[in-house]
DNA sequence: TTGAAAGCGCTAACAT
DNA sequence: ATGTTAGCGCTTTCAA
C-alpha cells in the first residue's frame, strides 16, 4: 500500500490553518519567530534561552493572550500547577476550614487549586467505588498532586498511588494502616485534656457520644475519654457511652438516651462540634439547662461553636493549619524530595467557654 | 536525510513495553484483542460494535481495572464528562449552597463535578485576571462546560468563550451586560416584597444596609426596596441608606451607624442574612431587642438564618435550586441544543419568621 | 464491523 | 542557544 510522503499530510494541523479559536504553542512559535521548543523552554523557566528570544517569545505570548493548555502538558510528561485537594462533601464546615488552609498555602505557592467530592452522597453505597475511579482520574489527567481528607478508598488503591510515585497526602485519614504522608491531630490528647477538664469540674458521670469508631479519629477520641477516666480512678461506665456518627441527628439522639437514663451523667462530651450542637438541641428540648445542669463539651472548634448559646466549650483542631501543613509536605514531594514519608501531628487545644460549670454535688445541700 | 522507515521508531511506547504504571487504551486493546479504535468505540458508546466484541472489551476494561484519561480525551476532542464551577470562595454559605445544588443535578446527569475558587483573596488585585486564566484553562483542558458564580470576568472574556461555543453558564451574574444564558433570582420582586411586609407592619422609618451595588443583586435589591417605598407614598430618605458590602462585618457598622442617627430607623432591611447577622450583633451591643425595639429582616436564607435568637425574618433565594437549573442549561447546551440562550429567573420568597414586630406608635402611648 | 493512522497541544530527548 | 521530532492516551476520519 502506498502510504509514501507521509509528511504530506493530506490534512492541515488545525493550528497551521486559517483563524484559530484559541492560540496554542505553535501560534505563539510563528508570532516569535522561533520553535516551539523555545517557547516551550520559556514558558517553564528552562535555562539555555537567550534573554533576547526569552523576551520576544514572552511578548508574544502576551500578544496572543496564550495559556497553555494543563491537559496537553500533563500528558506530555509536564506539570499542570495544579494540585487536586478531595473532600467528602462541600458543605460541611470541617471540610471547607481544611480546604481554607489549602487554599492559602496553594496560592503561596504559585500552584492553583481545584476541589473534589469524592460522595456527595456521604458513606454511600459506591462511595468507595467512585473515588478509585477519581483518584485515577485526577492523578493521570489533570493534577500534580493530591490531597485527601477523610480518604475512603481502600489503602490498597492509595498506596498503589503513591508507590508509583505519585504525590499523595492524606488528611484526617481513616483507619487505613500505611506510612503514606498524612496530617492528622493529636485526637486521643485532645479527649484526654477536655475529659480531665469535666473531671477537674468535679464530674464522674461524664456521657461520651462516639464519632464513626472506624475512622482514626473517632476511635482516638474514645480512647483518650476512656484514658482520662481511668487515670482519674473513675470506673468505665458502659452505658455513659453512645455511639455516635457526627452528625447533628445523631448528637440529639443520643444526648436524648443519655439523659434518661436511670442515672443520668452531670456532662456530656460528644465526639465533634455538630453532634455537640444536637445534644445542645436535645438538652434545650428536655428543658435542662446548659451548664447548670449539664455541662457540654464538644470538638472541632467550628465557627458555629463560638455562637450557641452558651458558646460551646471545645477541642479546637487546628483544620485550617492542618491544610496548610499538608500542601507543604506535597510541595516537598512535588520537589523531588521523594523520599518525605512524614507523618505530622498537630497540637489540639481546649478552648474553655461557657457550656462547662462545676458539679453541684448533691450530697452537700 | 535518511528518515525512512519511520515504523520501525527507535523507542517503544510506553505502552508497548513491559509492565505498565497504569493501563491505556492499548493495554486494554491487547488484553481484549481488538484494535483501539474498537474499545475506543465501545468507551463512548458508538454503534457499529458486535456486541460480543462490546462484551469483550467491557470485560478487559475491568479485568484491567481501566479508567479513561480525561486530558488525553479532551485533547483528542473528546468529552471528559466533567463540569466545572467557578465560585468567588470555599466559604460562604451562599456558594456553597448553590454548589449542593449542582453537585446534586450533576450526579444526577452521571457527570462530575470539578470547584474552582476563582481568587480566594475576593475583590483582590488580581482577581479578574486570573479568573481569566482559569476560564482559558478549565474550558480548554479539562471540562465539558462551566458554571460561574458570581464572575468577575470581563464580559468581554465571557463571551469570546461563549462564542467560541463553549457551553457557559451564569449563575447569580454581576452587572455583566450580556445575552448568555444565565441562572439569578427575582432579587428586586423579593426586596419589594420584604420592605412592604415592614410597611405593612407600621414601619415607616426603615433603614437599609446595601450590598455591593456593582452586582446586579445589590443594586436590584436596593431598587425593590425604594420602589415599595414609592408605591407606599414614603419620601425616600437617603440618610436611611448605608453602603455596605454583602459581608457580616460591614452589616455590623451600617446598623450602629442607622442607630446613632437622631431619628433612628424602626426596621432594619440587610441585603443579605450574612449583613444582617452583623446587624443583629450591633443592636444586641447597643442594647436594643429585637424585634421589640427594631425589627429586621435579611436576604438569602442561609441555614444560619433559622438559628439566631430571635430566627431572622428573610428572603429566600432558590440557592440550591439556582445551582440545579444552571446545571438543566449546560445539559441541554452539551447535548447539542446550542440555540439555549435562556435566562431563568427564579422566584424568591419571604420567610416570616421571628425578627419583626409591627410598629409600637408611640404617639398613641 | 473492524483496523490503521493522523492528529489534539505540549514536553523532552536528541541534534545541530 | 535553538530546532526537530517522537511520543503522551485518546478520538476520529478513512479504508478495508
């Protein structure tokens, strides 16, 4: 078959034709009068370009209005500038305060940020399912980077992520056992220092409403509960403790259980800022009141906490220094430091408000 | 110069050589033993497949664990089955909100979802600019169509996009002079609507704190409420009228500001709830009750709205169903019917709830 | 119904 | 210091 002169192609570039819808490399290449390799060597600060060819090739660009196209450089074996942070859904503050920090270490950084729900539908059916798939997608078309907050995938996938050396940081990650780079803060601490404080008040039943026991931070959190009591000499009270998931719902649900309980505790601390605010709800509806007759204790630190009334005394999480410090471990993989494999741990802090007052022990009256 | 024999090139493909990082197109192709162009075709569901070779090629594409690349798709003039949202920040409620609605209609249509911030530094500097460059980026490289909250965009740029035949969305849009399709809501029916509801409560001194009067949103709301003041036959007293700018803070100092006139206002209009929170917070400094001594009402009904003491009286704005409408018109634009050119206009609704009271005349004590 | 091959816009060897 | 060219992974004619 004859397939000779291939260089003829029988059909023109739609870049070497008439007008063009938007300009790329090769436009800007004509403009300057030089080759696509030079544009492209200054379009990523390559050395080896005269200062002369450096500037006419920048002015064309400018001329042209050229961006390049990330898509194109990606697949070309390029960087996009671009780093991919992946949330579980977009509206719980949790996330956003995270994404928050990410955004302003980002942006320090020259590189630009695009966000991912990975299930809207939160804990769904193919929740999983449709993150591998996006972990895929995002890590070969369209990102540098990644960041992963709450991560569902299976480890498996992750770490076959990372291990063909693609930059992964997980933040507030689940129970998946690996020594990927993460971000965390110091959960079980944090429990145990909001726990001593009731214990320091004089309480000795202390409710706990627990997060999702499957994911690190929810487990942690119970341990430092139950840590604090223990070292306190106070006996473990089974029945003080309901399972929680935090959500809001399920913070009235069982700020409601606890409460009627034959011997109801004189403080609750719940898992998370949001299961806090259900228990302030279901302690409202009960018609107790907060701290006189039961004092509350939350986690998180979300704006919300500061505005109940009373504002809510809290374990703050340092979410937004937690995005920040996860988008320098990335900038770190990103060059070439391959070999980071940190695991930071952030400080918590008790943040005393109103919600908490000292038992009134009974026996004294 | 010898070129010939260019088949035989001296370096093999990634693809063709040993074991790969992730599967391609050709990989899957082997493992099916049919050409590209034919898994290719059953990707995107052509017809002119025997369905025993569709068959084949699904089960290769799983055995493989294969997902598409999204950038080498765009590139080659594909779809890459995701929409893009530009909102100005991954914080307020007010975008976030519509993001829910988008993400919801999104999934609905088996797209993604992608978010970008277009200058988390809102009203910054560089802002227009680089919102420019992203417009360039996302719609060249990475998605199928853009939704934009709020752009700052020069029209101009917009609609060079849009002519080119890039499908685009406004959602909420500013004073962008433009036939695009777009997505906003009755913003001077609903401020019409809230400042006769004041009128009708007695009110006839009522202050209003403007949002940014460059959005087409601050200026319609500002227009709503002096024509109910015109059809109510009240001389509009432009001392009532404090400039503000759609955030918390600036509601804060418009309220002190209309307190400490001589003759102060009996009702206060915010021109959206973020602004009248800081409203709330000023009179709650100055000692006065709401709605007792001065009644209050606000635009948007964010969920925060519902839970300050007394719940704000607002007006409703569809967010979410703004974001779901806006996603109808890009579906409609992608599959083919480029001749939409519809802006919808959704209704908004006032939300009584505990913030006014009628007027206490007090020449009648 | 299937396959071959030409790009899409860019980067990175490799030449010069 | 600059140019040439071979891919990157995919879609899309065009041939068969």
């Amino acid at each position: 078959m004859d397939r000779g002169r291939p260089e003829m192609g029988r059909q023109r570039t739609r870049a070497s034709s008439g007008r063009n819808v938007s300009p790329t490399i090769v436009d800007v290449a004509r403009e300057a009068g030089v080759s696509v390799s030079t544009v492209s060597r200054v379009l990523n600060n390559k050395p080896d370009v005269a200062q002369a060819t450096r500037e006419a090739v920048r002015a064309a660009i400018r001329r042209l209005g050229y961006v390049a196209n990330p898509s194109a450089r990606r697949l070309a074996g390029g960087r996009t500038g671009i780093i991919g942070l992946v949330v579980p859904d977009f509206i719980t503050p949790y996330a956003m305060e995270i994404a928050r920090g990410v955004g302003e270490a980002v942006r320090e950084a020259s590189y630009d940020l695009i966000l991912y729900s990975a299930g809207q539908g939160r804990e769904n059916h193919r929740g999983e399912e449709r993150e591998h798939a996006w972990l895929n997608i995002l890590s070969r078309g369209l990102v540098d980077g990644l960041l992963l907050v709450l991560p569902r995938s299976s480890g498996e996938a992750l770490i076959s992520l990372a291990h063909r050396g693609f930059p992964v940081v997980l933040i507030d990650h689940r129970g998946i056992d690996t020594d990927l780079p993460s971000v965390v803060a110091t959960n079980r601490e944090g429990a145990l220092e909001a726990t001593r404080y009731l214990l320091s008040l004089g309480h000795r039943r202390i409710g706990f409403i627990t997060g999702l026991l499957n994911y690190h931070a929810g487990a942690d959190r119970l341990a430092g509960y139950r840590e604090a009591l223990a070292q306190a000499g106070v006996p473990y009270d089974p029945s003080l403790v309901i399972e929680g998931n935090f959500r809001r719902q399920s913070g009235y649900e069982a700020a409601l259980a606890l409460m009627r309980l034959p011997d109801p505790p004189t403080a609750i601390f719940a898992s998370n800022d949001e299961s806090a605010l259900g228990a302030l709800d279901a302690l409202r509806d009960l018609g107790l009141r907060v701290p006189d007759d039961v004092s509350l204790v939350g986690f998180d630190d979300i704006s919300a906490a500061a505005e109940t009334r009373p504002p809510l005394t809290t374990v703050r999480q340092p979410l937004m220094e937690m995005g920040y410090q996860a988008v320098q471990l990335i900038l770190a993989m990103l060059n070439g430091r391959s070999d980071v494999m940190q695991q930071i741990q952030l400080p918590t802090r008790l943040i005393v408000r109103g919600s908490c007052s000292p038992l009134q022990s009974p026996q004294e009256h």
